[in-house]
C-alpha cells in the first residue's frame, strides 16, 4: 500500500512539475511574440498593441474610401505640424512614450498594430500576386482620436515600421484622387522593411483654394512629417497617378524633381520597371510631363541632397492588381536597398 501511494505521490509531482514548464515555455513564447523587454520601449512605456483584424492594406483603404471632394479640412497651426513631426522623429528614436503626449496635444492616437500581414495580396520580389513575405511585421500607426473613419481636420496618417530601423519613406499625398495610389503606398510599405507610409489626410480638392493639396503645400502635417523625414536623411518615393491621354504610350513617368541625389536610384527604378513591360519616361533623360519639379518635398529632399523619386503611373496600371503588383516588385528593388543602408 505503502508503494502504491508513494507511486501516486511521484506522478503527481511529475505532473505539476510538467505543467509548471508549460506555462514557463509558454509565457516565454508570448514575451518573444510581443517584442523586446516584454514588450516594453526604449523609454520604459508599455506599447498599446492592436490586433491586426484586417490586412494592413485593407484598413488603409478603409480609411480612404471616405475621403471626398468636398470633405473637410482645417489647416493645421505651425506648432501643430511641429508636435505630429516630433512625435515620428521621438518613435523612429525608440521612444513612443515621449511621443504619445505630443500626440495627444493635437487630437493624434498612437497604436502598435500587431499580426500577421499575409493576407493583404502585396507582393514579393518576383512580382507575383499573391500574399506578402509573410514577415508578421508590427506598425505604429498615428491617426486622429476620430475613429477609424476621415479625420474631419483632413490632416495625415502614418504607419511606422517597427520591425527593424527605420530607412526609407514611401508617400501619398493625393490618396483617391490619384485613385489606387493609397494601394500602391500600403503595398510598399509591406514589400520591404524599415519603411514609413506618410498617407494624406484628405482629397486633394478638399478645403478651400487647394488648401488640402498636400504635394505642393508647405503648411500640411503631411508636409512637415516628410521634412523631418528628409532632416534626418532618409530617402523616399512619392506616388501619383495620371490619366491615361496626359502621356500617351506611357505607361510610368519617372523623376527625380529638382534633386540630383535620386538618380542612381531612379535609374535602378526605371530598368526594373522597364524589365516588367513597363513603357517610362525618364525626366532625367528628356522632357517629361508630370516631373514634379515644384513639388514641395522634392525641393526640401533637394535642399537636404536626400534621394527623392517622384513617379507617376498611369490609370491603366493602377487599374490592374497584376499590374500593381508588378510596380510595387519593381520598387521593391529600390526600397529593399534603401533598407540596408545607414542614409539611402
């Protein structure tokens, strides 16, 4: 009897031992699944983390499906553009922490967005449809206190990646407008790591006397989240879109602005795009329509001598989720060495 009890006593014990090194396996399995220190920042701050319930690119065009034509827009204050511009600066510095009160000061949340992206239909290196890396990427998103629908003031949105040091920039400053361009954005964003979206706020018309034209207004929020990109160095690529008849048989228009610093990226840019079937017109090479030379980014990258490419493509290949996914390969090539390097 004796034995039988000490059997039973030992089985126990081995049981409870087991269960504990589950729960061990497993609260170490959820620390590394949420990041560093628990999931703590640089700055002691515990991140707020969103479940990523709809692809990445799904909830940014969500968001910009209700912009309109003749939607709101208030012009943001000078030390209002500065508190959304600090407030990315503090977050690609591991600080979010610091960056949440000057968000807030203006009406801005700061999420982490967390899950996996491979649902989103982006594309990979070889330009084929289909899901993403499948890399399970985090994001912090900046976006007005208003919800998930237009931010009534038209401002912006921004998605950081946190995945890995931030490198580069993609941008859309006229998302609808340009229709499809707010894809082409969130699908590069996802293509390559270390990357930050810069979304407009609003329809290009919005407001008063193209107060909501984001690519050639210096008093955005968008415009001054891109300068505090373009201060610290980091190259970026702005999208756009054209009708079709503005430049007959071509398919992209491909430029540098006013800067010189893109050229050997815009030049990998337009032979993988040219390789992809695509018909460009470099702005580098002769005249072009829609070169972009006034846009006001592309003047602060050329004062900085920071790598800026400004392309437009046309509706015919926005239309076409094959021929997206085709742009965003080709951009890749660009983006996926911008990730490696210290400044472009």
């Amino acid at each position: 009897m004796a034995k039988v009890r000490a059997k039973a006593i030992t089985v126990a014990a081995v049981t409870v031992v087991f269960g504990l090194l589950v729960a061990a396996l497993s609260t170490y399995t959820i620390a590394r699944s949420s990041g560093d220190d628990n999931g703590r920042t640089s700055d002691g701050a515990r991140a707020p983390e969103v479940p990523l319930e709809r692809p990445l690119e799904r909830r940014i065009t969500d968001f910009t499906a209700g912009l309109d034509p003749d939607g709101d827009y208030r012009e943001p204050r000078r030390a209002e553009r500065r508190d959304v511009a600090d407030a990315v600066g503090l977050i690609l510095d591991g600080h979010p922490g610091r960056a949440r009160p000057l968000l807030a000061d203006v009406g801005f949340r700061l999420r982490t967005l967390t899950g996996t992206d491979t649902d989103t239909g982006t594309t990979g290196t070889t330009g084929t449809t289909g899901t993403d890396t499948g890399t399970r990427r985090r994001y912090a998103e900046l976006s007005d206190h208003t919800g998930d629908g237009p931010d009534p003031r038209g401002w912006a949105r921004i998605y950081v990646d946190l995945s890995a040091p931030v490198r580069w920039s993609v941008q859309v400053p006229h998302p609808v407008s340009d229709a499809d361009t707010e894809r082409l954005g969130a699908r590069v964003l996802l293509d390559s790591p270390g990357g930050v979206l810069v979304l407009a706020g609003a329809h290009r018309r919005a407001g008063d006397d193209d107060a909501a034209d984001a690519a050639h207004r210096p008093d955005s929020v968008f415009d001054a989240v891109c300068d505090e990109l373009a201060r610290r160095g980091l190259p970026g690529v702005q999208l756009h879109g054209f009708a079709d008849d503005s430049a007959p048989g071509r398919d992209v228009v491909a430029s540098t602005g006013r800067g010189r610093a893109g050229r050997p990226d815009a030049r990998r840019l337009a032979a993988a795009l040219t390789a992809r079937h695509f018909s460009v017109c470099r702005a580098w090479v002769r005249s072009c329509p829609l070169e972009g030379r006034d846009n006001v980014q592309g003047r602060r990258a050329a004062a900085e001598h920071v790598p800026f490419l400004h392309i437009e493509f046309a509706r015919s290949v926005r239309a076409s989720d094959r021929q997206i996914g085709q742009a965003v390969a080709a951009i890749g090539t660009v983006t996926a060495r911008w990730a490696k390097d210290d400044a472009g």
